[in-house]
C-alpha cells in the first residue's frame, strides 16, 4: 500500500494538522454559531466550522506554515499517497480501493491535492481513520 509515505511521516501530518486545528479552534471558540451561517445538516456531524478550513488563521500562522512546508516537502508519490489516505478518512474510498486514491490525486495535479490537504481542518481526524481502514495504524 504505501511505498513512500511512511506511517511515521503521515503521523507527523497529522500532529501538524491537529495543531494547526486547536489554534483556530481558539479563535473561532468566541464566535456564536448563528454567526457563522450556512444549512444545518439533516443527519451527520454538525460543524458550520469545518468548512472554513484553516482560513481563519490566515497563511502566516506559523501551525499552517509547518503543515504546508512538511507536504509540500514530500515526494509527488508520497503525497498521493498522504492524499489517498485522507479521502479513505473521509469516507471517499475503500482501503482495498487504493489504486482509485492514486488516480484521482494523478489526475487532479499536485497544486490542487496540496491545497486539498492542507485546507482539509478535519486533516488530523481524516488521517487517522485513514491509517486505521488500511491497517497501518
């Protein structure tokens, strides 16, 4: 399954992405929820937060620049690697479906699944249940 992403790198992505998901927990802590608008869901996890991303912390929080840097640091491969393994987190594919991930990062180029990655809050948590579907972890 992974042949140049390592357990350990996707790990340190993870701590990474969690870190930089407290930080902007912390500013977004004060903000009542009403304000930050958008459809309540019928089912699912309900978090109007997720789907700003890192954002709010803008680019030069140092939490968000240590999570791009170690990305973008990484092999195309083992970022198509980190990538699939996040769209398994997500629910996206199956672990036996691998191949799929791979593609669809192929095919997307390395610019968007970078951004896909790194704009991904929920990162830490997708990472984790990826590793755990494709018993890695």
């Amino acid at each position: 399954m992974l042949k140049e992403l390592s357990v350990e790198q996707a790990r340190f992505i993870s701590f990474l992405a969690k870190t930089a998901r407290a930080q902007r927990d912390a500013i977004l802590g004060k903000a009542r929820e009403a304000d930050l608008g958008g459809v309540s869901p019928g089912r699912g996890q309900h978090n109007p937060t997720a789907e700003l991303g890192f954002e709010p912390l803008g680019t030069d929080a140092s939490q968000t620049t240590a999570l791009r840097e170690a990305v973008v640091s990484l092999s195309v491969m083992a970022r198509r690697e980190l990538y699939t393994l996040m769209r398994i987190g997500q629910g996206h594919f199956a672990a036996k479906k691998w191949h799929r991930g791979i593609s669809e990062a192929e095919a997307l180029g390395e610019e968007t699944v970078i951004a896909a990655v790194t704009e991904d809050a929920d990162l830490a948590e997708h990472l984790s249940k990826g590793l755990y579907e494709a018993g890695l972890s």
